[in-house]
C-alpha cells in the first residue's frame, strides 16, 4: 500500500505540475471530485479495516503483558514491567500513506462539497467586467441560485431561480468549455437584443443609461465615457471607448450555433435569443469579447451567479457586494 499510494501521490502531484507549466489542459473541478473519491476509499479503508487491525495489535500487547504478569505473579514476582505506552502508541500510529489519504479526506469532502453546491471562487483575469469588477477582484460564486448542478458534468438536479437581465454570471466559455467566462446576461431566451451605435436596446425598447462622471482607467491611463444604466431594474456602471466602433467585421465574428439569428451592420448587432440561451455582454462594452463575438451562453453552460468580491490584494476597499 505505501508504494502504491506512493504512485498515487505522485500521479496528482505530476497532473497539477503539467498543469501548471501548461502541458495539459487543467480541470479543477475533476481534480478535486477525484482526490474526494480517492481519499474517501482511504477513508473507508482506514476506518473498517486498517484501523481495527492496529487495535487489535495493540490488545494483543497488552494480552501479552498481561499474561506474562501472571505467569510472574505465580512465581512470587509481584515487581514487573506495566505495557510499554510507546510500543502502544506505535501500533496505533496512523502510517504517513494513510495520513495523506485517509487523514485529508474530511477537509477535501467539505471544500468539495461547498464549492460544488455552495460557493466557488473565482479571479478575474481581465478587464471585460469593469467598471464593476477590476483585473485582480476575487469573488465568490453562488452556486445554487439558478438551481443545483452536479459537479464536473454540470448537469442541472434541481430547479432554482430563472436568470434574469442583470445578473452578472460565470460560465463555461461556449468555443471552449474548459474556460470559465464572467458577463452580464442582457438577453433571456425570446428576447430581441439590439447593440447599434452603443446603444443597448432590447425588444424594441432602449435600455435607460445616463452619462455620469468619467472613470479613469490605471491600466491604460485614460479617461473613459462612464454610464449608468439600469438593465432589468439593476443599476449599474459600464464603460464606452470612443476610439473604439460600434460594428463588427466578418473576421471578428466566429462561427457559432444559431448565428442566423443575428444579424451585423456597421452600426452594430442584433440577434433573437433562442430557447434555452442567453446573450451576455461585458460592462466595458467597447472592450469585451462577448456574445457579440462568439454567440449565446447554453443554460448547461451556466456555473452560477456572482455576487461579492471577497479580496483584491492590490485595492482592500474593492472588498464587498456588487449589481
């Protein structure tokens, strides 16, 4: 057993390695729900059959002990050795292999469990989302709003609430599921959702913005145009580059399902949501690859919604909730 958990170790400590210098193609989630399953078996293991078996050595010393008193005893010989307390606490030592395995397993079921059915954390690797959320926030993830998912497969268990126009969400990255993608859904399915001349506008109906002071940007050092705009009766702040245009060429706009249902001008885009989707966009509008680019979210791609920004090393007072 010692080798061959030996080999274990090692195979999870070469996949996060290759992870990390960027061999393979990481994926967190399976990780963890493998060192779960792996550390559970030890677990089980150790507690129906290891470990008794350490009992019963250590009763079986003490036996020993005993019966060597009364052999003594009989002799006359009342001056004799109790139980070694060491040898004792040798037998029932817990050997290093199980106490990487055995011993982790609580502390890895409960990560598990919170982050698959609770809360996941998550970084922000870009600045798509800001003015609300900065290269660098960490936030927290609800993860059972719109309803429970098996982790892993993602599959949906349980209804929950509907999404909504508003909500800032983490997803699977459609061109490539193994990305996680942070946005702001503005379309539901059924929804005519129109982007022309950066104006939002949806079922026919501009979406109320106002111009509010301009918001500097430490990255580019620039000032940029900052609005308030209420997207299904939630406020919030998004950015517009006049540098940069509304419309979209051919060789910007990928291939993606339902793509007939969106239609490109030099004004901007509009697009019919289908069933079952979504169409989400950055609040940095002019600065964010989005459903404009790559198309709708599929609900089965939905990882939950985002709502605090628990540190930002660089910025302490980031730390709080946000629209």
């Amino acid at each position: 057993m010692p080798f061959l958990t030996s080999l274990i170790l090692a195979a999870f400590a070469g996949y996060i390695g290759a992870w990390y210098f960027g061999a393979v193609e990481g994926n967190f989630s399976l990780l963890l729900f493998l060192a779960t399953l792996v550390t559970g078996i030890y677990w089980v293991a150790e507690r129906f059959y290891f470990l008794p078996r350490r009992k019963q050595a250590a009763q079986t010393l003490e036996a020993s002990f005993a019966q060597r008193q009364g052999e003594l005893a009989r002799q006359g010989i009342t001056q004799v050795d109790t139980v070694d307390t060491q040898a004792r606490e040798r037998l029932l030592m817990q050997p290093w292999w199980l106490d990487w395995t055995a011993g982790l397993f609580p502390v890895i079921l409960a990560v598990f469990l919170l982050r698959s059915f609770v809360v996941e954390p998550f970084k922000i690797p870009s600045g798509s989302m800001m003015p609300t959320l900065l290269t660098g926030d960490l936030i927290l993830v609800n993860k059972f709003t719109y309803g429970l998912r098996l982790p892993v497969i993602n599959t949906k268990i349980t209804d929950g609430k509907a999404l909504a126009r508003g909500d800032v969400i983490v997803f699977r990255y459609p061109p490539k599921p193994s990305m996680d993608y942070i946005k702001r859904v503005v379309g539901v399915p059924g929804d005519e959702v129109a982007y022309l001349n950066k104006q939002l506008t949806i079922n026919g109906k501009p979406v109320p913005k106002s111009a509010v002071p301009e918001y500097f940007d430490e990255e580019s050092m620039r000032y940029l145009k900052q609005y308030s705009e209420d997207l299904g009766g939630k406020e919030h702040k998004l950015l517009n580059d006049d540098t940069r245009r509304a419309g979209l060429s051919e060789v910007e706009i990928a291939e993606f399902p339902n793509r007939d249902n969106c239609r490109y001008s030099i004004e901007g885009v509009v697009c019919k949501v289908p069933a079952g989707q979504y169409f989400v966009m950055g609040d940095n509008r002019d600065n964010s690859l989005d459903s404009r680019y790559w198309g709708f979210v599929p609900d089965q791609n939905i990882v939950g919604r985002a709502f605090f920004i628990w540190m930002n090393f660089g910025n302490f007072k980031r730390i709080g909730s946000f629209q």
